[in-house]
C-alpha cells in the first residue's frame, strides 16, 4: 500500500499526555473509572479516542457510498460505542464495537441498510478491524 497520510502520535501511558506530531492533537490521558480511575477523569482514554476515530471514519465512508447511490446522506451520523473487557482466552483484554448510525427519513428501510453495510466494506476502520474486533451496526 502507498500510504497518502500518515498520522503519528506519542503517548506514554494511560496516565500523560498523547501528542501528535504537528501538535495539533495535545490530550491529557487518563483510565476510566473502570480501570481504576476517577469517576471524573482528568483526560480522554484510549477507546474513546478509537470511538471518535472509527465514527468520523464510518460516517466519511457512508457519505461516500452515499454520494455513489446518488442518496443524500449529509444528515446521517455516527456514534461509536467502543468497549474493553477481559479476553477469557488470553488473559488479556479484547474490543469490541457496536456502530450506532442514525440515517435520514429519505433512508429508511433496505435503501439505508444497503449503504450502512457498504459502508462498513469501504470504512478502512471497518477493514482493520474484521476478523478480529466484533462489530455490531445498529441503523437508528
């Protein structure tokens, strides 16, 4: 693959800072209350960085097969619910993702499940993850 942009970040932990290259992106990181956090962290968290990601990610997707179906999908949005749990396999942790996509009236029905599940074809998040991450689509 020849990449067309490469995104770097530094963090050193779930506890300091994640800082991107052209310091655009400056966080204070901190756990969940979950992992021990507080129940009003200081900073975001890896999953809730992914979540932003994967959302903005699956809704430029949606727009683009959307735009190729000549359906007007500018109202359409994207959350994702990015959750972390024990791996009973390994001992260690796994994610899984459910995609929650609101869609416009116009996209009610089998029209707007069709591009939802392009989407989720095209969406590089979608790729990355396959195989490996469970992902749910709920259309709203």
């Amino acid at each position: 693959m020849e990449s067309l942009y490469t995104a770097a970040v530094t963090a050193n932990g779930r506890e300091g800072r994640a800082v991107s290259s052209d310091g655009l992106l400056d966080l204070a990181l901190a756990p969940p209350p979950a992992f021990g956090g507080a129940e009003q962290p200081a900073g975001t968290n890896p999953e809730q960085l992914f979540a932003a990601g994967y959302a903005a990610c699956f809704a430029s997707a949606l727009g683009a097969v959307g735009r190729g179906a000549g359906a007007d999908t500018r109202d359409a949005s994207v959350t994702a619910e990015v959750g972390i749990g024990k791996d009973a396999a390994d001992e260690g942790y796994r994610l899984a993702v459910t995609l929650r996509v609101e869609l416009p009236p116009s996209l009610e029905g089998e029209t707007g499940r069709s591009l939802v599940e392009q989407a989720h074809q095209l969406c590089p998040y979608s790729k990355a993850t396959r195989g490996n991450v469970e992902v749910s689509l709920v259309i709203e």
